[in-house]
C-alpha cells in the first residue's frame, strides 16, 4: 500500500500510522457511529475506512505555506492552544509594526516570523490531539472495562470449549485496553506540554513587548528569539511523536 503512495507520502511517520492505534480506533469508532446510524454494513465498512484515511492523512508532511489554521474547527481545549499561539504572534507583530524602522524592528519582526511556524506546530499538534480523543470519546473505555468484567464473571463459571473461547475474548479485550489506556496518556501528556508552551510562548513574547518599549538593544532580544526556537523544536518533536505512536492494532471480542 505505501509503495503506491507518491514520494512525499512514503515517510516513517505514515508507515506507523497506517497501522498506529489513533487510526484504528478512528475507523473502529466511524463503522460503529455508522452502524448506530442505521447505515448498512458496506456503507459502515466505508465509514470506517475514511476515518482511517483521515488519521493516517495527519502524518502526512504538509507544505509550509497556504496552510489554512481553523481553531474553531477544534474542540476545546486544544482550540485554545492554538487561539493563545495566535495571540502572542499578533501581539509581537504588533509591537514591531510600532517601531520606527531599524534594527530592532528587523530584529523583532524575525521573531514574529518565527512565531508564524510556533502557530502552525501547535496547529498540526492540535489538530492531533483533537482526533484522537476524539476517537477515545467514541470508544468510550468504561464500556471496555464493563465488557471485561462481563466476560471475567463468565469465564468464572464456565468450562470445557466455552472457557477456551471466553480466555481468548478476555485476552483480547485485556489488550485493547491496555492500548486505549496507553493513549489516553498520550492525549494528557499532549494536553499538559501545550499548556506548557503556551505558557513559555507567552513569556516571551512580553518580554520581547517590554524590550521593544525600553530598549534599543537588539542584543537583549536574543534570549527571546532563543525561547521561541526552543518552542518550534518542542513543538515538532511533540507532533513527530504523536504521528508515530504506534502498537499493535486492536482486539475487540463478539
């Protein structure tokens, strides 16, 4: 299948998420919301394949430029991650369009500059983190736990072939939520180093305000500059990671 994909698609990253547990719970959750809907089996199927598509579509590398950034397309809170992202890049580009030309305003509006890829990271990584607690919410994991349970009190009292079945079916729902529990933790981590950068993001960037209202030194926006690189670099790994979550997929029992 990857080898018919054109060469920019053909990434690790894409590999890992044909196969990662975001893009199957994301098809699982769209045969089941398709099923409860009324929708036949077929048209189900469909459902499911296109959410697929859609998470494994994520990992994809996307041009750095006309990408279009629509926080209100998210659920909160990651649309507010991206919202505050927004902020503080209007806010240091204001500051800069206030300056009398020279080499502060060139300096301050590098760092603006910069901050347009800070919002377009924290975009991508929202964007991320909106779909698979998406596809957690549609699962709902205390059905899982319920249905464990269900088949721990029937495993209890059987015997013969019906235990042997019910040991696999327990094994299999053991796994999946095992795997949903795993990337339920993703999503917090996800969740609390976005709220991080946004903090750090927003520091700097009234640093750099305060600078260019007291100070002609460019000098003394470097460490600026340097928190908000640190910023990208977080926020790429963060996405990086999130596209290459990956385990094996997953069980559920009939």
């Amino acid at each position: 299948m990857i080898e018919r994909l054109p060469e920019r698609v053909r990434t690790p990253a894409v590999a890992r998420a044909v196969t990662s547990p975001s893009a199957v719970l994301l098809a699982g959750a769209g045969m089941s919301a398709a099923v409860l809907a009324g929708v036949p089996l077929a048209g189900a199927a469909v459902a499911g394949a296109l959410a697929w598509a859609a998470r494994v579509a994520l990992a994809v590398p996307r041009g750095r430029t006309g990408e279009t950034i629509r926080p209100r397309s998210l659920s909160q809170p990651w649309r507010g991650f991206v919202e505050g992202a927004q902020e503080s890049r209007n806010r240091c580009a204001r500051a800069a369009q206030s300056l009398r030309p020279g080499p502060l305003q060139d300096r301050l509006r590098d760092v603006s500059r910069r901050l347009d890829e800070v919002v377009a990271e924290c975009w991508r990584v929202a964007q991320q983190g909106d779909a698979l607690e998406g596809a957690l919410h549609q699962l709902d994991p205390d059905s899982v736990r319920a249905e464990l349970a269900q088949v721990q009190a029937e495993r209890a009292a059987a015997e013969g072939a019906s235990l042997a079945s019910l040991d696999r079916a327990e094994e299999a729902i053991r796994a999946q939520l095992a795997s949903v529990e795993r990337l339920q933790r993703v999503a917090r981590d996800t969740r609390s180093r976005l709220r991080a950068l946004d903090a750090q993001l927003d520091g700097a960037v009234a640093q750099a305000v305060e600078l260019s209202v007291s100070s002609g030194d460019t000098s003394r926006l470097s460490p600026v500059a340097a928190d908000v690189e640190s910023v990208v670099g977080e926020l790429e790994s963060l996405r990086q990671a999130l596209a290459e979550t990956s385990a094996p997929p997953l069980g559920r029992s009939t």
